[in-house]
C-alpha cells in the first residue's frame, strides 16, 4: 500500500515509518521539524501539514519514486508538549492542520486514514472507562485532539465509501521517550526521596511497541465507515505497582517518603511562579503534580476482541526502557 504518515519524525511515527517498510509499503512521511530522538527515515519530506502545498508536494513525490497514488494517511502529528505551548498552537496544528489533511485527502481521492487520537478527549473520568466513555478534555492537548477527531469523523460521513479508523492512546513510552514514564524513570534513578500519595490507582500507558502493533493491525480491520479504538497495555496497572515494575531495574530505587496529594500539588505550585516567570520548563510544577495524582483508568478490550493480540509485557517493554535510559544518562555524562 502506498502510505503517507504524518509526524513521521516524531517518536512514534519515525519508528512506524520503518516498520511499514519492513512490510513492503510504500512510504513516504511529512514533519514540520527535521529533528528525530529516534532513527530518523530517509523518505521524510520537511514540511507542515497546515499547507495545502506541502501536501501536494508529498504527493507529486509519490507519483514521482512509485508513479502511484497515496491510497492510506496514517495521521500522526500533533502538538502535544506539556510546557511552552499555547491554547492556540495546539488547536492550529491538531484541529486546523487535520482540517487541511482532509481537505487535501478530498482533493486527492484519498479514502482511508488511520486517526491516531489520544484518550486526553476523555478527560479524567470515575472509574474504568472504555471506547463509549461521553468526550470530556479537560486541557487545550485533549480538547484540541477532539477537534481533529470530530473532522475526521465528519470526512468519514460525507462519504459512505471512507474509511476511517481513529486510535486512541494513553501515555505512550519506550525508548527515546521522554515525556511521562521517562520522567519517573528518571526520578527512581536519583534515589528518590518522595513519592506522591499512595499510588493505589491505575495508570494507563501503552509501549512503543503496541501502538505500533495495534496501528498495524488497524490496518488490517480498515473497511468503508467509522471504528474507533482506545490503546493501553494489559494488564491494567496501579501506579505504585508501575514504580515496583521499573524498581526491579538495576540502578533503580522506590522512594522513601510518601506525602500528600495536596502537599505535592502546593510545592508544585510554588515552582510555577519561577517557571512562568523566566519562560523555563522545570520538572515540578502544579500540573505534573496533579497528574501524578490522579488514575488514568482506560481499558482497551474493543481492540482485542477484534483479534488483536499484545506481544510484550510491560516488565519487557519498561526493561527495555530502564536499560536504554541507563546508556542514554552515560553518553550524556560523557
């Protein structure tokens, strides 16, 4: 198949990129930005998915190396970073530039597309929840991804003959991550001297690995309507059982001291002042604290019932990761 992915610089599709040529597709992705933490692929096209032009492009390119047609838009990109972007990036670049994606997927006579979405459009809900959980963000990241979800659904109904499937995963990690899981790994390292709350409540995470998996198999089910698919890996964990898990991990300790969400959420607030103040991103602030301290409870059945099957386990998936964090905190030392 012959498939563009958007983002494909970034942590997920740069490795996707790879993998679907392994497959023997025919690839060719788009990032705005040329940087890569991973293993960058050599058929990335620089350019932003918010232009039309950039979009023709990628496509003119296609015809040019396979004189065939985009058939399938793995959508990938997305603003998504927890400091230094504004309500009004994300909503250009997550709502406005899936507008243009489409826009761009009419034009072009492209009628399947894999919307990797994000279970923030369901905020924090009580308890389990799954794919029929009511939207509900409750942060511009979220509230922006739904934006783009609706559109797609939208281009889905104006053609009964479209295909869409929309992914939607939690805290996605593995090697060359660096946002959530990365920054607890990185606190059991330093001999941690606190931990926030009790740790009692479930955190939803989904390694590079199953995503990846599940967006593969995605493919597998794409057909004419609409289907939609939350991404998490099994079993489902606490976070104190996660800490446990990356614990086990030589050169890693659990924390000492246990205080209060609220003590967390005030001391946090405290280096907000700081952070807003000189524009830097600090590792304690309010929002991570408040994170830290609240389940993400997802559940991914709907996929698996569909005949998806997990290939690794979270201790394999978060081995990998303590093992290349430690090479990664090495070479950066050097």
């Amino acid at each position: 198949m012959n498939i563009l992915v958007t983002g494909s610089n970034g942590f997920v599709g740069s490795r996707l990129m790879w993998e679907l040529e392994k497959l023997n597709h025919k690839v060719i992705g788009i990032d705005i930005s040329s940087h890569c933490d991973a293993k960058p692929h050599p058929e990335t096209v620089i350019g932003d998915i918010r232009s039309g032009k950039d979009l023709e492009k990628v496509q003119d390119i296609f015809y040019q190396k396979y004189n065939r047609p985009i058939e399938l838009i793995i959508h990938c990109a997305a603003s998504k970073h927890d400091f230094g972007i504004s309500r009004e990036e994300y909503f250009s670049h997550n709502q406005y530039g899936t507008q243009v994606l489409l826009e761009f997927a009419e034009q072009a006579d492209i009628h399947k597309i894999i919307y990797i979405s994000t279970v923030s459009v369901f905020g924090h809900p009580q308890g389990r929840a799954d794919e029929d959980t009511p939207y509900n963000p409750d942060h511009p990241y979220g509230e922006s991804k739904l934006g783009g979800e609706l559109l797609c659904i939208e281009w889905q109904k104006k053609n009964p003959e479209n295909e869409l499937i929309v992914l939607r995963p939690t805290a996605i990690y593995g090697p060359h991550n660096f946002a959530n899981i990365y920054k607890l790994i990185d606190t059991l390292h330093r001999t941690p001297l606190f931990t926030v709350g009790k740790g009692d409540y479930v955190k939803s995470i989904v390694s590079l690995d199953t995503i990846i998996d599940m967006i593969l198999f995605a493919m597998s089910l794409l057909k004419p309507g609409y289907q939609h698919f939350n991404c998490v890996d099994e079993p489902y964990i606490t976070l104190n059982e996660l800490m446990h898990i990356i614990a086990t991990n030589p050169g890693f300790h659990m924390p000492k001291i246990t205080i209060p969400d609220w003590l967390a959420i005030f001391i946090g607030k405290l280096f907000d002042i700081p952070a807003k103040l000189f524009s830097i991103d600090i590792p304690i602030n309010s929002d991570r604290m408040r994170k830290l301290s609240m389940a993400t409870n997802f559940c991914s059945q709907k996929i698996r019932q569909a005949g998806f099957v997990q290939r690794k386990s979270i201790e394999e998936s978060i081995s990998e990761m303590c093992t290349w964090y430690i090479d990664y905190i090495k070479n950066k030392e050097k």
